[in-house]
C-alpha cells in the first residue's frame, strides 16, 4: 500500500508540474459581467443540461418501465423525460403503453443516440444511409472536426474551408470535409509516412486530423458498407429529408426575413444566456409539408392550444397550397 500511495502522490506531483500547480497561486478566468450575471451557483449536473432520450430507451430496453421512479442520482427534469417519452414513441421506439418495440432494441444498441439511429433508417429509405451515418458519427464526436484558427489567419482558413463549404447546410460541410479527407487518405497511401503527409494537409486546411481519424476508426467498426470513393455530397434532397423526418422536433422557424426560413438543427447550445442552434441545415417549408411524417397536431403549442408561434401554421399553410397548386390539386 505504502509503494501504491508513493507512485499516485509522485504521479500528482508530476501532472501538477506539467500544469504549472506546484505552488500556490492565482487563476484568472475572462469573461464579461453580462455572463456572469447568467451564471448559475452551481454547475447543473449534466443529466439536467443534456438529451435524455438515450438514457431513457436503454433503461426501458432493460426492464424498466417506470422510469419516473427510477431511483436517479441526480433526477432529470420531468418534462425532459415526458418528451424523451413522446420522441421515443414518434420514432416507433416505443408503443403506446411504453413497451419497446423491435427497433427501438436496436437503437438502444447502437452507440449513436436514438434521433440520429433513426435517421440511418430513414436514410436507407431515401438511398443516402451511407452519408448520413458519415453525418451521425461526425456530428456526436466530442471534437470538432474544424479548427478553430487565431485571429490573424481566419481569412486564410475560410478561403481554405471554401472547398467543403454548402451554403445552406453545416452538415453536408461536415460530410464534404470527412470525404475530402478520406480521398486524400486514398490518394496518399502509398507515401513512406502517411501520418506527416495527412497531417500537413490538415493543417494547410485547417482541419483536426485526430478527429477525423476519429469519425474514421468509427466508420470502419460501423455495419454500414464504406463507399469505394468519397466525393462531394450529391445527394443533397435526400440528406434534407431525412434530417427533417428524423429530427422533427429540432425544426425552427425565424421570426425576422431571412433567406433561408426554416432549419433543422442537431442540438441547442446555451451560452451566456443565449440558445444557439448547432449544425443547421436549412430546409422548406414545402418540404416539410410534402414528407409522409408531417402532422400539425405534432407542432409545439401552448395551453390554450394555440401555436407557440403565431406565424407556423401560416407559413405552413402556404407551402401547403402551394404544393398543391403545383401538383394541380384544387
């Protein structure tokens, strides 16, 4: 025990020296009065700031049907779990009276979380499951796959970003950079140190190879076949689609004239008071009315049943008649 105790504390000691704690000091952390005044006392626990749909179908694939009595360490709010419910079901996870259905055992499966489970099956519908699974694993990776370059070179970065940029989706950019980098990867596997040479490309790119490789090593253990050649994403309608269809209730609409209307968004960030929509894909409204899912009774509403935002229904309406007028349906 003695010797065991002798190796953490010179293990401690040695981490502290890299970090530069060997002696007591001062931190300082910056940032302005506005978001300080946001801050709560205490950091929520993470299962309080995060989707639960996940944790709630692999305890309900388990055996646990009670998942309100569940004895939580840290509880999630309750109406994070009473959607996590109502997604679950819309996705077909769950019947009505919260049994698991076949699908959702193997969404409960996969290590992506359910939304994104069932975007491959949509995908695989539509004739694009290859990309979106690219999509899906390089959206839930812990690192970004862009990197975020100092100041003074942004606009050497945005011009090099240039050839992976879609003006009207982060996730097809997403996908265009994974591709780009595995037909590099192709195209130099026969260089005496693949290593240096992918990581010089990279980095004329601006683009983290350790994430990369990330979303790779995850692409090769998944059961979807590997396309023969990564290109540019062609299959643009139907990555649109699907996203919609399966993250439904991630669709938001702006209040103010934009030019893109409506978009389907992967996961809120809050920061300094402020929610922010991480990877976005703009989207119409005529294609939300034209997908086989769409139902105005699944729109957010307020108690009184009225739409949390005057202007939905409207702008939903026209699409509507103008997809019919279109089809010529009086």
């Amino acid at each position: 025990m003695l010797e065991l105790r002798n190796i953490s504390q010179a293990s401690a000691t040695q981490r502290a020296g890299r970090a530069g704690r060997t002696r007591k000091g001062f931190y300082y952390r910056l940032y302005t009065k506005e978001s300080f005044d946001f801050m709560e006392p205490t950091t929520p626990p993470a299962i309080r700031r995060e989707n639960v749909d996940s944790l709630v179908l692999k305890l309900v694939d388990a055996g646990y049907r009670k998942i309100v009595d569940f004895d939580w360490t840290d509880a999630p709010h309750p109406e994070s779990l009473l959607r996590a419910v109502q997604d679950l079901n819309g996705w077909g996870f769950l019947e009505d009276d919260g049994k698991i259905t076949r699908s959702g055992r193997l969404a409960a499966k996969c290590p992506l979380s359910p939304a994104w489970y069932r975007a491959i099956e949509i995908g695989a519908d539509l004739g694009c499951s290859t990309e979106i699974v690219d999509i899906a694993i390089s959206c839930s990776s812990q690192n970004s796959i862009f990197v975020r370059p100092p100041e003074a070179l942004i606009n050497v970065a945005e011009a090099a970003r240039g050839a992976f940029m879609h003006p009207m989706s982060d996730h097809i950019t997403l996908l265009n950079a994974f591709n780009a980098y595995m037909h590099t990867r192709r195209m130099l596997e026969g260089e005496e140190d693949l290593e240096t040479a992918l990581r010089h490309w990279c980095m004329v790119n601006f683009l983290s190879m350790e994430a990369l490789e990330e979303v790779h090593l995850a692409r090769r253990t998944s059961n979807t076949k590997i396309k023969a050649f990564y290109a540019l994403a062609t299959n643009e309608l139907s990555i649109a689609k699907t996203l919609a269809t399966a993250f439904f209730t991630h669709i938001a609409i702006h209040h103010t004239d934009a030019d893109h209307e409506w978009v389907v968004y992967t996961s809120l960030l809050l920061s300094g008071g402020k929610q922010y929509l991480q990877q976005a894909t703009a989207i119409s409204a005529e294609l939300l009315v034209d997908l086989p899912f769409f139902r105005y009774a699944r729109l957010p509403k307020r108690s009184n049943g009225m739409f949390r935002q005057n202007n939905v229904k409207e702008a939903l309406e026209r699409a509507r008649s103008s997809t019919q007028a279109d089809n010529g349906v009086n």
